[in-house]
C-alpha cells in the first residue's frame, strides 16, 4: 500500500454519521499492559500503561508463566486510565467517551489453556524454554512435516511443544486442558467470554497449517492431542461477540460493546504502518526487532532462517526474521551509562554528534537464524587503540549500539525474498531521530515512519473499525487511518562508510 507523507486522512461513515466514538485496543505486552484509544480517523486520543510480572514456575526453572487476574487486573487498570483521559481531553461527557468496538493485540508464541469450566489451567509466556528439550526430538521425528506445515522450524519454544512437555511431566494438567488459545485470544475472552483464535497469533502454536488457514489435524494427531481442543478459526475484523457484564465492570464501560478479533503484534504493527502490498517490509523496533515482509504467495524459507507467518486476511503471508532484543541492548546501555534525565533525548544528541562506524560492537542484536537453536554469542565493543586515534565517548559507544541494532536488520532483510526499494520502522525505537538516520544510511533506503509510533494498536484498531462497521475492509480501513509521518533519505556519505563496516561487523569481532 503506498502511504505518502500525511496520506490516510479522510472522512470516514462515522463521522459523516455525526459520531465521535472511538476505538479500544488492548495490547497484552512483554513488559506490561497498554490501552489506547484511536478515533476512527486513527488519531491517538489516549494511551496508559501498568506493568507486570512473569515468573518461573517451581515445577521447571525454564518456564515462563503468568498471572491471569494480575495480567487482566493491569489491563482493565490501563483501560480506566485512558477512558479517564480522553474525558479529560474533551471525548465524552461524565459518562466517558462512545467506544464503538474493541480489540485484542498481544506477544506471540505465549499461550493460554483452559478446563471444561473456563478456567485458566496455564498461562505462558513466549520466554516459557520448559520444552526447549523436546525441540531436539521433534525436529528429529516430525522436523519436515512442521516445516511444510506451520513454516518454520521446531525449535521446542512453541505451545505444541510445551503440549506435549505437560503431557509427559504434568499429566494430571495436561488432562485437565479442553481450549488452546493464544494470548490476544485469551484477552479477547476475557472481554467477552467467546473462544476462538486468529491465525497470525495461532501461526506460532505450532498446530497450524500456514497454507490452509486452520489447525492442522495432522500435526495434532503426530502429538496425540485430541483436535477438538483447538478452537474456532477467525479472522481480523470478524465479529467476536460483545463486552460481557463483568468485564464491563472492570473496564468501567456499558456492557454490549462490540468485541473484535484482533491480531498478533507484530503482525498488527506492520499492518498499523501500512503494510499490505506484496514487498512491503515493516520493522517493528521495540523491546526486541522483527522485520516482517508481506507476501501473496505461501512462501516458505528453504534455509529455514526466517520464519513464514499468517497475515491479516487470507490469501496473505509473512515472512520474517528477528533481530533479537534490540530494545534491550539499548536500554541497558542508558540505563548504565546515563544518569541524566532524558536519558534517551540526551543519548540521541549525543549520537547525532558522533562520527559514523568509529566503534563497532555485538552486544546480542545479530542476524537472526531460526533454522536451529543457538546461545547468543558474548557482548564485544571494539574500538582502536586508545590515545592513538581517539578516545571513544558516550556518544560513540551509543551510536555503535545502534550501528549494531542497524547492521542486524539489514542483514535479515537480505534473508527476504524481496528487496524492498523502502521500509517503514514502528515501535519505541522509531522515536529516536537518531535511530531513524543510522538505519537509512545503513540500509541505504529511505525510511518511513508513521505518525502513530504505536503502530501494534493502529493495527489492531483497524480490525476493531471493520468489525465496527466504520470501514467496509481491512484494506480500506488502513489506508484511511495510517498515516506517514516523515520519510528519511541516506546519507550519501555515511552509507558508503557502513556499507565496508557492515562487511566486518558480520564477520564478527575476532
């Protein structure tokens, strides 16, 4: 879809309608619990946060779970706040805005199961390693049957996997199990009470047939799971029934509301940026950073080294790699050597006055090769003698993170099947004007940035519109609401300094 500078503005049924309602995303994070309010024209209206915890279970110290009422309580929290500010930003009167639907977004690979109650009997995380074990075995026995399959490579950190891990060492749960969901399913039933998953979040199950758009029967039946613990298929923008009397209690909104299926977030972000012609190629720069290219044909990756998704309607895919915790490295490196406040704000001047490729580092972002599984290499900073050609400072050893975080990403886009002739970058990291420069001289492609950073709940809140009635597509509903808040050309000068540092930074620091 080809979004210029300011596109998407328009004027949408709602509000030729005379409505001034919005639209609820609830965006079930890594970190924590977020809540935004878009307007159907995708103005940001109101955003809170509240964060949360995971922890490893006694049963298994690889294990990653959570909470279920601590993860909902910090959500419906978040949901109250950004209804309190919108009122306050003049949306509603006393009684609160008009939301006219709602939808889900969340971490991927994470999973919850429920009994023949409802109740949760597990609540992982996409971190939960309790079957990493069992990845040796499955890729041994089933490994080319779950590639043609699901499109990538068992590597044990599935929910298929962990499955079948509780099956073997926690049978009494295991048994217990009638519903598999995905994240953003499980927070969509706790708005509304109804089943179901979508498939950009149950592409990473490891239980779904990427070409076919359902749960695959074979694969569940090499597992000896039972089939019918898989739930109703639907897609983004599909009707997910309406907030139920409780939710509605905690969210402090009147019951009934629309609920929508909503999408996995990266997926949601590369849809929220524009995402939507065959070649378009998002980079969702937060805690960790996947490159994500949209495909109209089921393309699996022969190497195995990237990853084939569902995307947000059928007879689409994606494809993507990951360049591992990108947000991480460099919120560790604020956090230890920036005591000012602003830490980011004064790092992002301090880069932008620093010379391009002096130092170079590996401190964990790299290529990403999901082909087997790997330990991640030791953290290098690598700079010339001292006192014989400089003397790094703060700003050089920041721009060489950030330098690293680039040569990541561009390394995953030479894995895609396409070049793009641009890309478009979401996510916290997109906020940094520096950040934006490295990545276009080191690409060597102009890169855009949307006007809504939080690209993840634009995209999300374009399914909610459509299950709203505001728009009569997907396609449409983004191409209304997405808009491109600044392109960034190269640096002519600077691209040809990294495209011969690039070269030495993939072959490591030895």
């Amino acid at each position: 879809m080809a979004l210029s500078e300011g596109s998407g503005i328009g004027v949408t049924r709602a509000e030729r309608a005379g409505r001034d309602g919005l639209l609820m995303v609830l965006d079930a994070g890594g970190g924590g619990g977020r809540c935004l309010l878009i307007d159907t024209a995708g103005r940001q209206v109101a955003f809170a946060y509240r964060p949360w915890t995971m922890r490893a279970p006694d049963y298994n110290p690889m294990g990653s779970v959570f909470d279920p009422e601590e993860w909902w309580s910090a959500l419906a929290a978040a949901a109250r706040e950004a209804l309190a500010e919108a009122v306050a930003a003049g949306r509603g009167g006393a009684e609160g805005p008009e939301v006219l639907a709602m939808s889900t977004t969340s971490i991927r690979d994470g999973s919850v199961w429920l009994d023949a109650q409802g109740d949760e009997v597990y609540c992982g995380t996409n971190r939960d390693g309790s079957a990493v074990g069992l990845g040796f075995e499955i890729a041994q026995n089933l490994g080319e049957l779950h590639w043609r399959i699901t499109g990538r490579w068992p590597l044990g950190l599935d929910p298929a996997a962990r499955l079948l891990w509780h099956k073997r060492e926690r049978p009494d749960v295991f048994e217990r199990v009638r519903h598999v969901m995905m994240v953003s399913d499980w927070v969509r039933y706790r708005l509304s009470g109804e089943i179901a998953v979508e498939p950009t979040n149950a592409s990473s199950s490891g239980l779904f047939d990427i070409e076919k758009g359902t749960w695959s029967r074979e694969l569940a039946e090499a597992h000896q799971f039972d089939p019918a613990i898989l739930p109703e298929v639907r897609w983004p923008g599909q009707p997910a029934g309406v907030l139920s009397g409780q939710a509605a209690r905690d969210l402090r909104l009147p019951e009934g509301i629309p609920v929508v299926t909503g999408l996995a977030d990266t997926q949601a972000g590369c849809l929220g940026s524009g995402g939507w012609d065959a070649g378009d190629t998002v980079i969702v720069a937060g805690t960790t950073a996947p490159v994500m290219q949209v495909l109209d044909e089921c393309g699996r990756d022969e190497t195995r080294k990237t990853f084939l998704g569902s995307y947000a309607v059928p007879g689409k895919w994606a494809r993507e790699g990951i360049a591992g915790l990108t947000g991480t490295a460099y919120a560790w490196y604020a956090d230890a050597f920036v005591k000012e406040p602003d830490p980011y704000g004064v790092l992002d001047r301090e880069v932008a006055a620093a010379p391009a490729a002096e130092v170079m580092a590996w401190l964990g972002p790299a290529v990403s090769d999901f082909s087997a599984l790997k330990f991640p290499a030791d953290s290098v900073i690598k700079f010339p003698p001292l006192g014989v050609f400089c003397t790094p400072d703060r700003g050089m050893m920041a721009r060489a993170v950030l330098e690293n975080i680039a040569y990541s990403l561009k390394g995953i886009l030479e894995q895609l099947p396409s070049k793009p002739d641009k890309v478009t970058v979401c996510g916290g990291q997109s906020r940094s004007a520096a950040f934006v420069s490295i990545l276009a001289s080191v690409l060597g492609l102009p890169v855009a940035v949307p006007e809504v950073r939080e690209a993840t709940a634009m995209g999300a809140a374009a399914a909610a519109a459509v299950g709203a009635g505001v728009y009569g597509s997907l396609e449409e509903a983004t191409l209304r609401m997405v808009r491109i808040a600044l392109t960034v050309e190269p640096d002519p000068a600077a691209a040809g300094q990294y495209a011969a540092t690039y070269r030495k930074w993939l072959a490591g620091p030895g």
